[in-house]
C-alpha cells in the first residue's frame, strides 16, 4: 500500500487542539468564523403576557439558510425559490431594495431622526437577504436586529474578502492535471450527485415541500423542525418512507469521488446529502454534514442505534419506540389511545431544524483546510450553512473546482464545469485514463469503447467552451441572462 493509501481517516487529538481555523497577528482578533459563530442572545416565549425570548443564534444554526435558486435538494434549506433577482451580489449590492430610500418618502429632521429612519426601513434581515442570506421563519420571530448585527458584521466582512480566480486555471486540461497532480483532495457533495438515483429533490415542482402540501403545515420545512418533531413525529414518520435510501444505489458521481479515495488523493469528502449513498459506495473519508439515516437515537434518554433497527418502522410509517427508556402516553384522559409523545421515541440522526450540526464537522474542517491541495464542489449551490463557509476558511491559494448543473455567482471558481455530473466526472477520467466504473455508463466505464464514441457528438466534444473557467455539458441549467454575460 502506497503512503497516499495509508492516509488516517481521523486528525489526531493533538491536530484539533494545535490547529487553528484562521491565523492572525492579534490572537485576540475576532476572526470572520468568530463572528460566523457569534451568538445573539433570543429569548423563547413564556407566556403569552410576557414573551421573554432565550436560546442563541449564529449564522450556522439551521434557522439560517442561504439563498438557492435552483430546485437542488440541499438538505434543510428555506432560501426563497424565486429566481427573478438573479445574483444580488452579481447586480451590485446597491441595487438591492434593502439599500434604497425613495427621497419623496424620507422627513426627517436632524441626524437622529435620519438613523432612525434608516433603522426602520432596512432592518437587519432585509440587508443579509441582499447578501443572499434568508432566515428561517422562527429566526425572524425571535431576533431582533441588535442581536443579529454580529452576523451582518460576519456577512459582510466575509464579502470583503471574496476570493479572485486563479490565472492558471482556466481549462478542462488544467483540471484534469491538478487531479493527477494533487494529493489531498476535498470534495464537498451535495444534492446533484444523488438526483440520477430517483432521490427526490427538496424544492423542485415536483419536490419534497411541494408534496408537504396535504399536511396543511405552516411552512413545508415545519416537518424538519425538530420542536414540531416532539410534538407531533406521526406527521414525520408518515412521510420518512420518501427520504429513506433503502432502494437508491450510488451514481458515477458517488463512485468517481470513491475512485479518488482508491487513489490515495481523497482528504474528505463533506456532503449535505442525508442518503448515505456514500456509505454504500464504501468511501471511507466521508463526513456527513446534516446527519444521516445510518444512524438512530431517542429523542429523550439519547440511546444510537444502527439506523436499520427504526427501518420497518419507516416503511410501516410508525412512529419507533425507544427500547431503552419507557414510552410516555398521550394526556388525553378521553381517549384510550397509548400513541406517544415525543418522548421516548427514536429519531433519525439527521439534523433538524433547531438541533446543532455533528461536532465532527468542525473538528475535521479544523485540520483539512491547513492539508488541502485541491477543491471541488459537485452537485452543491453551497448556499447552506455551514457547507457554504467552506470556501471561505480555505487558503485562496488552493484550486478550486465546481461540477454542477447552474452557475454559483456568489463564490469565486477557478473553473465551473455546468452540467449533470454523471456526464462530467466520465469525461474528466477518460481524459485522466482513470477506469469508472458504474453500470449506468455505456458499455459500464468511463474508458469502454461505447463510452469514449458517445463522448462526441460527430466531430465536436460533448462540452462548449465560454471563455476561460466556464464549460458546459449536457444537462447545463443556465439563466440566459447569464449565458450573455459570459459572452
């Protein structure tokens, strides 16, 4: 086994305490992630008399989501899905409403009255939504825009420092050399990879929420919060049968992240995808951003399972007792029904909305971002947190890569390779010489003769060239307004 191989799939305790995030001549200094993780206080409401909120926000708790304008299906994610804005950032922020005063309206007296105006007519929330930023609807009813002004202040200073391309990365044979070149490899998946398995989608016509509609929720994403869950997991459990990866098998694009990984070039792969289709494809370095379903725990007592044990429960749409800790009837004196609360019963170790993210996320992240040679995004618009703070933490000097079906606008590329990934990662390693394998590619490989004849469409390639950094493959979602500006 070559030393590549022999790669420790986890950082030693020494590594997490020893290896910091950002470095600064002040050790004082608050880093962006500081102020990312900055927590405005909220209170909870204890009476309807006297709300008095508690708890804490950050822009990686789950009641933040990022902007997306593609139907992906990121899990967890509220951005708004209307696309008629386009790219905020891309337009100028300055033209963004949340930064426009109409003059006719504006009385004001002095400079006081003036701030106060401004105060009330941009309030926190408008402005990170000109930052793509949108806040879960909880997060909107519980903060207040003093509490939020530490994230604001992160949001912006991330902007400040946004990344510029590499000069010397600018075509599909530049990727291709960096992958034979590069040895610590990370690789951020997210909903695109799965799609072509029969998974379904969290926002598209036909999605997830779309099909929440019968169970008369306030807001699709209630069916993912984690209070709601407690009170009510029968109206989960009556849906988790869709989510569960049970029958889907991995995609080219789930074994081309294997093959790097056999390779001895994989550093981590972090993905967003709830599936656990990576599992099946035996990646070893794998870190699941927003849980999964590989494991189970009771919502009360904190007893894991194997994910397997709650299985026919799912499929019987049942809600899975804990084995552990003794059920809680229901309060209902009328009323012979011992259906449970929720209280002891199992729950997927997938992250909801209100639970905090896997402290493996961040302990890894720690380490891999000081070892990383090499990028790449697939099948992600990286507009969940905190997936989408990943970009920001690595040293801009590192390549870095996407493979997705529309652009991302608002993070820097060296290239953007637009299209369905299981038509993108065959070509790379055709022209790698790299043999995928997978029983959906013609003549099942990347390197069988079927596939290289119908890698061309007579004389011309499969893929057109915009300019330099920008390609696109069949399968390519793009607004035609940007198509012009790439021109």
């Amino acid at each position: 086994m070559s030393s590549k191989d022999e790669k420790p799939l986890l950082p030693s305790p020494q590594d997490l305490v020893s290896k910091k995030r950002f470095s600064s001549e002040n050790d004082n200094a608050e880093t962006d992630h500081d102020l990312s993780l900055k927590k405005a206080k909220v209170q909870e409401v204890t009476s309807e008399d006297d709300p008095a909120p508690t708890g804490s926000l950050s822009i990686n708790d789950p009641l933040f989501d990022d902007y997306n304008e593609e139907s992906d299906q990121d899990w967890a994610t509220g951005g708004s899905e209307s696309d008629s804005e386009g790219s905020i950032i891309d337009q100028g922020l300055l033209a963004h409403p949340a930064f426009h005063m109409d003059e006719d309206d504006v009385d004001v007296d002095g400079p006081e009255d003036e701030s106060q105006y401004q105060h009330e007519s941009i309030p926190v929330p408008k402005m990170l939504e000109a930052f793509n930023i949108f806040m879960h609807p909880k997060a909107a009813l519980l903060a207040t825009d003093i509490e939020l002004l530490p994230i604001l202040k992160s949001v912006i200073t991330r902007y400040l420092r946004k990344r510029r391309r590499l000069d010397y990365v600018n075509t599909l044979e530049d990727v291709t050399k960096l992958l034979s070149e590069a040895n610590n490899i990370m690789i951020v998946t997210g909903a695109g990879v799965s799609v072509s398995c029969g998974i379904p989608d969290f926002r598209s016509e036909k999605g997830i929420y779309s099909r929440l509609q019968e169970y008369e929720l306030d807001d699709p994403q209630q069916m993912f919060d984690i209070e709601y869950f407690r009170e009510s997991p029968e109206i989960f459990y009556s849906f988790a049968k869709e989510l569960y990866p049970a029958k889907y098998e991995p995609s080219p694009s789930h074994l081309f992240v294997k093959l790097v990984e056999e390779k001895g070039k994989l550093l981590r792969n972090y993905t967003q995808n709830i599936d656990t289709l990576e599992h099946k494809a035996n990646i070893k370095r794998v870190v699941n951003c927003h849980g999964s379903f590989a494991t189970a725990s009771c919502v009360t007592c904190g007893y894991k399972v194997d994910g397997k044990e709650i299985e026919q429960y799912i499929m019987a749409q049942q809600v899975p007792p804990c084995p552990k800790c003794k059920p809680q009837p229901n309060n209902n004196n009328n009323s012979d029904d011992e259906s449970q609360t929720g209280a002891s019963i199992m729950k997927p170790d997938i992250t909801f909305f209100g639970e905090r993210l896997p402290a493996e996320f961040d302990n890894l992240l720690v380490v891999d971002t000081e070892q990383v040679d090499l990028l790449i995004v697939m099948g992600s618009s990286l507009k969940v947190s905190p997936v989408s703070e990943i970009m920001s933490q690595i040293p801009h000097s590192v390549p870095q890569i996407l493979i997705n079906r529309t652009p991302i606008t608002h993070m820097t590329f060296d290239i953007q390779l637009l299209g369905d990934s299981d038509v993108i990662v065959p070509e790379l390693c055709r022209m790698l010489n790299w043999d995928l394998k997978h029983p959906k590619l013609p003549g099942g490989g990347a390197l069988s003769e079927e596939s290289v004849q119908l890698s061309k469409q007579g004389e011309e390639k499969i893929y057109k060239f915009w300019k330099d950094g920008l390609y696109t493959f069949p399968g390519a979602v793009i607004d035609p307004r940007y198509v012009n500006s790439q021109r």
